[in-house]
C-alpha cells in the first residue's frame, strides 16, 4: 500500500456527550485532492485534525499507508499542515520560516539550502526571503505556509480554510496555485473549506459533511448533478438551488400555492429541486408554470430574476441584463432531466424518472421543457 494512502474506519469524536464526528469512513488514494466541505459545525476541521493527531479519535481507526496512526503522535505521521491563521513566527524572516521544521529535525544545512531555493522558486517567494511576515502581503504569507509545507517533503499536506483570511481575488489566485501545486508535486491533499466555490474549483472528489457525518462523496460533477439529499442541493450551486414544497392536487403534486402538475403523487409532502440556470422564461401564452417577477439582481454577465410560483420565489438565471416587467405574468419552463425529487426526510427520490408533456400540451415551436414524471 503506498506510503500516501489514508483511510479512516468508524471514526468518531465525542466531547462528553456531544458528537463533533459521528462514525465517518473513507480513503483517499494517493495523488487525490480531496475537500472536506460542510456548514461551520459540521465536524470537517474536527476530522482534519484527527487524521494531523491534534485530537484523538474517540472511535474508529486512521491508516496512513499500512500504519495504525490513530495513537500516534502529530511528528510520526509523514504529513504537513497548513493552518487558516498561517501560524508564521513574526520575529523569524521568510527562509527562517520556511525551514523551521528542517531546522528542528536537524536536517544539514547543504539539503536545507538546496530545498529552499527549490521551493521558493515554486511559490515565487524568491525575492522576499529576507521579509518579516509584517512586512508581506496576506497573499505572500499564505505562500509562505505553503512553503513550509512542502518544504518538508511529506507526500500527503492536510489544508484547514487556509484562504479565508484573503480577499476575494486573492482567494481566486491561490485556489490556482495550491491546486497546480499539487499536481505538480502529486502530494495527497485533504484540504477542507466551507466554500463551494473553492471545493468545486479544486476538488478531485468532494466529502460533504452535516452534523458530523458524511452526506454525500463523490465527484465536483456528481455532487452538482445528482445530489444526494435536499441539503447537498441546496450547498453546492451559487445561487442555490431552488427547492420548493410540493403538495398533492388531484392525482399529481404541484408547487405549493400553484396548480400545475410538476411530480407524481408520491412525491407529495417532498420537494422539487430546479437549479436557477436550468429555468426559462417565456411568455405567459406557452406551457410552464405560471409566475410574475417579484425582483432582480443585475451581476454584470448575467442576472438573477425573482420570480413568485404559488407561494414561493425562486431564483432564475439569465443571461446578460433581460428586459422584464414586475406585474406581467410569464411561464417558467425547465427540461424535466434537469428536476431533482427528494423525499419528506431530505433523501433524493431516485425511482421517479422524469416524461415530456403529451403532445397536446407542447409548444409547437419549441421541445418541451417542464414536464410531470412517472415511475
């Protein structure tokens, strides 16, 4: 088994009697950039620092390679950290930083050197070794972490929000860094955000966590498509998904507050989820869901329309800035392959597959986009 592999088996962490992980299980294969993503609580960073040895399991079992690390102290585990707060000594300047570690394992000055020329030219902090933390940006310091980290050579580098003290723009610039880095380098990252922007950009696959147990693993691609629950739906997406109560009407269920049949009658009491740019507008004369335009935000390449079905808004995204009247009515129209079902409990409703409208009720002009759907 390779060096790099990790696998956690049944692992919890309690704090007298409460639960911050929840019997959570799963590997991540050597090379893999894997992103721990969930709401603050959810137990990620907890997770994080177990598999680091800064808390102990109070469950399960953590392997590294063919190890038992699960007791094990932080320095006998072959990996590095990167820390949210950057964790630089002030009072140190950058290549004294960068080598702390080296210098603690006594590592010879001759290697030292050479891994610091090496690494500096990486994160372009070559001209900046000589600096006081105090005296770079927050983005050459979070390069300076990094720094250290790989300086150290460990194949596998566990990452704790460390963008989140940086600027939007900065955030962009370092998510391609770290990542190119990575692949560079084919370290194993486990790198853990509340961020979906960061964990769909870098993400090789994405555990996504709520109340310390794991809700869905998968793809960047899976988690967006096929989400696992109502929760998973509405987390990753920016705008979010809609995700709208659905209630029994004759022998189908419609949007609550509405009359159009949008779900088989099972699906009564769950939710219908559409994602905001898998919606339509068109005029109110052909098929859809009747609406009316409450509100809209203008975002420069696009727009987010506010539109009320029944008794619920959703969000619709259009492209460039539409010319759009509050008080007219319009249809909003979505391919059924595009809709989401999920149960009363939040559980995607896998077994109800989506139909087309009869051709009686389509558009001539156009394929049919809303639609019921069947088992």
């Amino acid at each position: 088994m390779s060096p790099s592999r990790i696998q956690l088996t049944g692992v919890s962490k309690h704090w007298g009697a409460t639960t911050a992980v929840d019997d959570i299980s799963f590997d991540v294969a050597p090379g893999q950039f894997v992103i721990l993503l969930g709401p603050s609580g959810c137990g990620k960073s907890t997770t994080l620092r177990m598999i680091a040895g800064l808390e102990e399991a109070s469950q399960g079992t953590i392997h590294i390679g063919e190890r038992d690390v699960t007791r094990a102290s932080p320095g006998d585990r072959g990996l590095s950290m990167v820390f949210q707060s950057y964790a630089l000594f002030p009072h140190l300047n950058v290549a004294e930083n960068i080598l702390f570690g080296l210098r603690s394992r006594r590592v010879p000055r001759a290697e030292r050197d050479k891994r610091l020329a090496h690494v500096a030219k990486l994160v372009d902090l070559a001209p900046y070794l000589a600096r006081k933390p105090a005296n770079l940006s927050g983005g050459q310091r979070q390069r300076v972490a990094l720094a250290r980290a790989i300086v150290s050579e460990h194949p596998i580098c566990l990452m704790d929000e460390p963008l989140s003290n940086l600027d939007a723009r900065l955030r962009a610039d370092m998510r391609r860094e770290i990542k190119a880095l990575q692949r560079r380098l084919n370290m194993t990252v486990i790198y853990v955000t509340h961020d979906q922007v960061e964990a769909m950009s870098m993400g090789d696959r994405v555990i996504l966590m709520q109340h310390g147990r794991i809700v869905q693993d998968g793809t960047p691609s899976e988690l967006y498509n096929q989400p696992a629950s109502a929760f998973a739906a509405s987390f990753i997406g920016s705008p979010a998904m809609n995700l709208l109560p659905l209630v029994a009407l004759d022998s189908a269920a419609v949007i609550d507050g509405d009359t159009t049949p949008v779900a088989p009658l099972e699906a009564a009491g769950g939710k219908l989820g559409v994602r905001p740019e898998d919606i339509e507008l068109r005029a109110d004369h052909e098929p859809g869901v009747a609406a009316h335009i409450v509100s809209e935000e203008y975002l420069g390449a696009d727009t987010v329309v506010h539109a009320a079905v029944g008794n619920h808004v959703l969000r619709v995204r259009l492209a460039g800035r539409p010319v759009l009247a509050e008080k007219k009515s319009y249809r909003l129209y979505w391919a059924s392959a595009k809709a989401h079902l999920f149960a009363e409990n939040g559980l995607r409703l896998e077994h109800l597959a989506p139909r087309a409208f009869t051709a009686a009720q389509r558009s001539v002009s156009r394929p049919p986009l809303v639609g019921s759907f069947q088992h």
